[in-house]
C-alpha cells in the first residue's frame, strides 16, 4: 500500500530529528517505536518491514 505524500512528508522529518538528536516525543534513541512517536501514530499504522512483507 503507498503512502500519501503527507505521511512520507512527516516520516522524513520525524527521522530527520532523530537523526539531528532533536526528538520532539521521545527519548531520542533511533527505534521503529520511537519513529512511530515522533510521527505521532500508532506501530500497527506503519508498513511492516520489508523483510516481513510477503510477496
């Protein structure tokens, strides 16, 4: 499923922060949670890694 030009939009400045060391909702460590939290959504609203996906 893609994702919509906004959600990529806050995923890159959610990574971009953490990457920067300047969390706005977390305690800063690189993690899929923590990336969850900065963007502000739940871990089962985010795509599975790609090793998990089948097909």
């Amino acid at each position: 499923m893609p994702v919509s030009a906004t959600s990529a939009a806050k995923l890159r400045e959610a990574m971009a922060r953490l990457l920067a060391g300047e969390p706005l909702h977390t305690d800063g460590a690189l993690s899929q949670e923590n990336l969850a939290r900065e963007v502000q959504v739940t871990r089962s609203a985010q795509v599975p890694p790609s090793s998990s996906r089948v097909g």
